[in-house]
C-alpha cells in the first residue's frame, strides 16, 4: 500500500501542475519504501535529494504559470514555496551529515507538507483559474452582436 495515494480532489486543473503533483507523490512514495524495507541511509539520501531538486524545479513551473495567469496571491505562494523548499533543503542536508533521525515524523512533515499545500493553497490557485475562465466567457458571450450565432468558425 502506497504511503500517499494520489486522489482527484487534489487535481489542480493545470495538466503540467497536476502531474508534477502525482511525481512528487511518487517521489515521497520512494522514500518511504526506501525507509520501510531498510534501505542503508545513502539510498534514501538520493531518493530525498531528487525529491528536494523536482521541488525546486515543480515550484518554479507553478511560479511561471502563476506569474502568467496574473494570480493576485502569486507573492504569497512564492513565499510559502521558499519557506518549504528551505525545509527540505535543511532536512536533506542534516540527512547527509547523518543528523537526522528518519522517523514517522519525517514521513508525517513530507505528508503535511505536500498534500496540506495542495489543498490550502494550489487548490486556491485552480478556483483562480476556473473563475477567470468563466469570467472570459461570460464577457466573450457578452461582447456579442445580438442575434449572432453562440460560437463562430474563428473561435
């Protein structure tokens, strides 16, 4: 059974969100089997650190399409994005100095972290978007002559 198993409440609405999203599942999901079958402590280092480095990467491409969209909290969830990613960075780091003592609460934090940000804060962004579409169609609907037909060749 899957440490995290991925649930269409958490889907974004945004493909390329989305499926970053299910990776990092996976990638938690890895370090987790890694821990429970008492993998030697440099194997869960590299599971950890290509964690750490697709949450860089996945945090940035959340920012850019974000910055795009011109979501009014892009600022705000820039700032919790650092304040996690620093997290992890400090715990991959004390994982390499052999500090850290991988327990549950390291699996609780990794589950709090990815599925608790999903559903405060990408969810939030997926209503920005869903509205925002809406309110472009309305005003595409409203803009049109009347008697025009509802949809054109050219759309």
């Amino acid at each position: 059974m899957a440490f995290l198993s991925w649930r269409n409440q958490y889907r974004v609405g945004v493909e390329h969100i989305d499926q970053e999203h299910r990776f990092l599942f996976d990638l938690i999901n890895e370090f987790h089997n890694e821990y429970r079958g008492g993998a030697d402590r440099r194997a869960m280092e590299q599971v950890f650190n290509r964690l750490v480095q697709y949450s860089e990467e996945h945090f940035r491409h959340e920012e850019e399409t974000m910055l795009a969209s011109e979501y009014p909290l892009h600022a705000d969830h820039c700032a919790l994005h650092e304040a996690l990613y620093m997290a992890l960075f400090r715990l991959a780091e004390e994982l390499a100095a052999g500090s850290l003592r991988i327990d549950m609460d390291t699996h609780r934090f990794l589950r709090a972290w990815l599925v608790e940000h999903i559903l405060k804060h990408d969810l939030a962004f997926g209503d920005y978007l869903a509205q925002r579409a809406k309110t472009v169609l309305a005003s595409k609907q409203e803009s049109r002559p009347e008697g025009s037909p509802a949809t054109s060749a050219a759309e």
